[in-house]
C-alpha cells in the first residue's frame, strides 16, 4: 500500500496534476478497485487487490512506461527515507518508526529496481534506511542491500557513498563481524574526508566500536573525540553511549558520568531509543552495588521507552530485569508475575532461546518456594 503523499509523488505526470490524484483514488475506491486500509491517526493507506496489481502492471508495462514510474516511486522512497534518518532521531521517533514498518514494502521495491540501475538512488534508500534496519533487527537484510547498492551502476558522490560504507560499518560490527566491519569503516573514512561531516563522524564511531571490541581503548577514545568533533549534537550523543560500554569494566566512576551525560543529551534531543544503553548501564551498574531503588527506576524508565517505540524484544528484556530486582528483593510473587510476562512477550515475538531462559528462572523461584515438584515440572518443558 502506498498513502497519499505516495500516490501524488508516483502518479502526477503527464496530464495528471498532483492535485487531481485525490480526487482519482477517491473514484477507484467507489469502484472498489483500490481499497483504503485507515491506521490509528486515521490516515488512509491505499492498496490494490493482487490480481488488480499484476493486471496494472501489465497495462504499465503495454505502455511503455515501467521504468519512468518505478523511477517517480524510487525517488519518493528516496526523500521518505531521507526524512526518516532526522526523523527516527528526535521526538517523533515512535511515529516515524510505525512509518517505517507501514512502507517496508515499498522500501523494498524501490531498492529492487534500483540496485540493477541507479547507485545514487540506491544509496540514498539503503544508506537512510540502515539505522531503522539496525533498530529493528533487520541487520543481515540492511547488510544485503547496502552491498548491492554500493555495487549498483551508475555514481553517487562521495558522501553518499562513505555514508553507505560507514553504515554497512555499523550493521557489520552489530553481529560481531569486526574485519568486514573495519574494512568498511576505513573506506568510509577515507572518503568522508573531504566532505567531513556527519558520513565521516559515522565511520569513525564504526571504527571506535572495532577497536573496543578488540581491546584497543584508548584508540577507541580517540576516534570517539574526532567523531564528536566532526558531527552534529546527536553524533555527539551517539560517542557518549558507545564510550559507556569502553568504561563499564575500567572505570565504573566515570562510566556513571558519561551514562548520565548520555541520558542527558538524548532526552534533549527527544531521542527515547538513545536513552536505553545508557540507562540500563546505569541500572545493571546500581543493580551491583545494591541500589535496587535506583535500578528499578532506570529499567521502568527503559520498559516504558520500549513499549511506546514498539521495541518488543527490548520489553522483555527489561521486564526480565526487573524479575530479577523484584527477585533480589525478596519479592518472588513480583518476581514471578513479571517472568512470566516476559516469557509471554518472547513467546510472542518467537525467540524460543530467550523464552526457555525466563522459565528456567520461573524453575529457580519455584525451587526457592520449595516447591520442586513445579521446579523439576518447568525444567522439564525447556
């Protein structure tokens, strides 16, 4: 399906006027040849019946137009996902991501077309589009695609092109491929260098990311204050929550100071998923040293983050953190109500894995009750 907004950009050619789109779509969806699907907000989405489609694409075809439209779509997917990277960032994150998840499909379509024929247009669809694949867990599939367009014909300029490398950097180190990750990172890098910039302030947190990974941390830091320097506020946001994880084991004081910098300057920005790292270091950090209060806090501050931005493997994972503070207090009947919760979400989202670990703790409470027919019952099922 495809809103309004779509429908102008691709259909508004020729005779056509971007203003009388509305007014045609209306006429086919009294003739119910094109459906209106409406989401929350009220806002249409139209779409047409499958064997409708592949009859219009033949008609498109007999006209020999195909190209020239795909190229109008691939543009307005182009601009959507421009949008998007500012978008995703700020405060109207969760609606952008709802966008997101409603136009994959045409994300999709667009990159299949253009990755034969259109580097420039490829790279600003699969270079934009990176970070809501990285949110979403969509990472080999972000991977794919960066590679095909960075591997399409034609040329995109060189910050395009280092954008695309330096977020393929990012999606790489994400699954712990740390070559791969490095050789992309260091090609963003050299070409970023003349335009500078936000391209070149992404490759260089990629490559500070490598370098933690592998114990190198001072040359971490270092990258890290050169990409603060070279990008904006939300770059600079970005270098705190990866400086926290380079500080967890070395310096938990200063890790507490950069953590709460981080909350700081993301909620400033409106940027609720940026919040989550920080916070829950801050959490796990007062977790350890017996401040359950503190912790509690930063984890309901994390759920309620996850839920209104639809991060539904983030929910269970704070809810199961939450099992385990309720657990360290004493209070196995919360603790028990919120395993169980959690089992249900991962259940849910199909991870299998993090569903049997919840019940094996679900098996510890029982054991701890004493009630180890339950216990060995619980066991068994995983």
């Amino acid at each position: 399906g495809i809103p309004l907004d779509g429908a102008e950009a691709v259909c508004a050619a020729g005779d056509v006027n971007p203003l009388d789109v509305l007014d045609l779509v209306g006429r086919l969806v009294d003739k119910s040849l094109v459906l209106a699907d409406h989401d929350d907000s009220g806002t249409p989405r139209f779409r047409l019946l499958e064997t409708l489609r592949a009859y219009a694409l033949e008609r498109l075809d007999a006209a020999g137009e195909p190209d020239e439209v795909r190229r109008r779509h691939a543009g307005h997917v182009a601009g959507l996902a421009e949008a998007a990277w500012t978008g995703m960032r700020g405060p109207e994150q969760a609606s952008w991501f709802a966008r997101l998840d409603s136009e994959h499909d045409n994300i999709r379509a667009a990159l299949g077309w253009t990755v034969t024929r259109d580097a420039a247009l490829a790279q600003r669809i699969a270079a934009h589009t990176a970070w809501f694949w990285r949110l979403r867990g969509l990472v080999r599939e972000g991977e794919s695609w960066l590679h095909a367009a960075l591997d399409a014909p034609g040329e995109a300029s060189s910050a395009l092109t280092a954008r695309s490398q330096a977020m393929l950097a990012l999606l790489h180190v994400e699954h712990g491929d740390l070559a791969a990750a490095e050789k992309a990172g260091r090609e963003a890098q050299a070409g970023a260098q003349e335009p500078g910039g936000e391209p070149l302030a992404l490759a260089r947190m990629a490559l500070a990311m490598v370098a933690g990974r592998r114990g190198n941390v001072d040359e971490a830091l270092h990258l890290l204050d050169l990409a603060e320097d070279d990008g904006d506020a939300w770059a600079g946001a970005a270098t705190d929550v990866i400086r926290t994880a380079l500080l967890a084991v070395a310096d938990r004081t200063a890790l507490r100071t950069v953590a709460a910098r981080a909350v700081d300057r993301f909620t400033a920005l409106g940027d609720r998923w940026g919040e989550l790292d920080p916070r829950m270091l801050l959490a796990v950090d007062a977790e350890q040293n017996g401040d359950t209060d503190t912790a509690r806090s930063h984890y309901e501050q994390c759920l309620q983050i996850s839920r209104e931005l639809g991060l539904a493997p983030y929910e269970a994972m704070f809810i199961t953190h939450l099992g385990t503070v309720a657990l360290a207090t004493g209070d196995l009947d919360e603790a028990e109500r919120l395993t169980e919760q959690a089992v249900g979400t991962l259940t849910r989202i199909g991870s299998p894995v993090g569903a049997a670990l919840a019940r094996s703790t679900l098996a510890a409470l029982a054991r701890r009750r004493g009630d180890t027919a339950r216990a060995r019952a619980v066991y068994n099922d995983l």
